[in-house]
C-alpha cells in the first residue's frame, strides 16, 4: 500500500509540470528563433470549434506592412495566410499562454514559420506568437 502511494505522488509530481506556464525568457526565445518576424495588418478572420470543445481552429487572411526577417521571402505588400488552433485554459487551470484568436482589421507584429505541407504559416511562439517581446531590440 505504502509503495502505492510513492508511485501515485511520483506520478503527480511528473505530470503537474506538464500544464505550467511558460516563462517570458522562453518566448522571447522562441521569438529570436522564429523564421519570419512581420508586422501585419489583418484582412479577415475565420473561426470554426466543435460543441464543447475548447480549441478553436483560426484562418487569418493578411497582408505584410514591414518584414524584420524572412525566410521564406516575403516582402511589403504580400498577402499571406496563417492558421492555427487557439485552446482556451479551463477555469482555473495554469498552462501555457493560449495563442490569442486575431481581429479583423487589426496591425500586430507577427513571429512565424512557414508550413509547406499545408502552404501556410503557423506561430512560432505559441501564446506570444502576435505579441512583441522585442521592442528593446529593434531600437
């Protein structure tokens, strides 16, 4: 019985981090590391979740304003697509930073990667993906 429950209290100890927020050195990391770093304006925003379901999938339609850095190539004035899945934390619960789902007509900078499998991009810094942690840097 007593092993039982050094097992159980292991078990806990392991999986608890697992859903503990991201510290603001990490996606700044994230951030430097991030294939393209935009500054886009919104053109348009799709949302679709199932019934009960905390995830949103996101489709952004958006046109480039400034390119800090490029992989891929982008420049001024093009329109890119981007898509991902914002989670909502249930009420609560610690985790990582959620992805925030964009507004139409809406300017923000924007930490990317280029999906070629799906020919999209998607965030390359999770919950600070559409949000500067690098201001100190670029002046």
């Amino acid at each position: 019985m007593r092993s039982l429950q050094i097992v159980f209290l292991l078990l806990v100890c392991c999986v608890l981090p697992l859903a503990a927020e991201i510290a603001p050195e990490e996606y700044r990391k994230m951030q430097l590391g991030s294939d393209e770093h935009l500054e886009i304006l919104v053109r348009s925003v799709s949302k679709r979740s199932g019934l009960f379901s905390r995830d949103t999938n996101v489709t952004v339609k958006a046109e480039v304003l400034v390119v800090h850095r490029s992989r891929s190539g982008l420049s001024e004035g093009d329109q890119i697509t981007i898509a991902y899945t914002s989670t909502k934390l249930a009420k609560g619960w610690a985790g990582p930073r959620p992805i925030p789902i964009l507004k139409r007509k809406n300017e923000t900078s924007a930490f990317l990667a280029f999906d070629a499998e799906k020919n999209v991009y998607v965030p390359a810094a999770r919950g600070y993906s559409f949000e500067s942690l690098l201001l100190a840097d670029l002046f």
